[in-house]
C-alpha cells in the first residue's frame, strides 16, 4: 500500500453541535489518517487559537457550514476567521472526530 493513498483516506461524520437556542447538524467529512509526525510537529509549533484551526484545517476535507450569504465556508483558516465560527464550533468538530476514531479503534479490537 501507498502511504499517499492511506493519507487520502476520509470518513463522514454528522456532527450535533448544541446551543442554548438549539442543536445544530454539520456535515463534516475527515482525514481519517491526517496526523503524521509532520503533522504533529507543526502542531507543537502552533499556539492558541492557531492551533486550533490548523488542527481543523488538516483533518477536515470538508464541511457542509454556510456563511451568511448560503455559501459553503471553505476550510482554510482566512474564511473561518472571516466567517466568524465560533472556537466552540470548531472544538466540537474537532471533539467529535477524536470520538469516532476511538470508537472505530475499539469496535476493530471486539
């Protein structure tokens, strides 16, 4: 197998983001094997709210969250920055992935 064909590999994720005013569905599909040691070294580079969005940015293929206009945000960090997604949004994604690959790892070992 090719790594490069292991890297390309996504899953699609329906993620509930919950609100006081509501929960809220966000289709998201991932990098299911994203995190490389690159990965993690440029990780340990960023700090704050940077790494958050780089962590997105490498993991999230895409997403089906729309701007005010009904467009899709791309996701790179300049639109989620201009589209002003909340940082819990962008935790709860990113919460969520981890989750799924965890279960998927302990339904392989059952």
């Amino acid at each position: 197998m090719r790594v490069s064909e292991l890297t390309k590999e996504t899953k699609k994720l329906e993620v509930v983001y919950k609100t006081t005013s509501g929960t809220f569905p966000v289709l998201v599909e991932y990098r299911t094997q994203a995190v490389t040691l690159s990965f993690l070294k440029e990780l340990a580079q960023a700090q704050g709210a940077d790494r958050i969005v780089y962590q997105l940015t490498q993991v999230v293929k895409s997403w089906d969250l729309l701007d005010d206009e009904d467009k899709i945000i791309p996701v790179n960090a300049e639109a989620i920055e201009a589209a002003g997604v909340p940082v819990y949004l962008l935790n709860s994604i990113l919460g969520a992935i981890a989750d799924d690959r965890l279960i998927g790892d302990e339904a392989k070992n059952a």
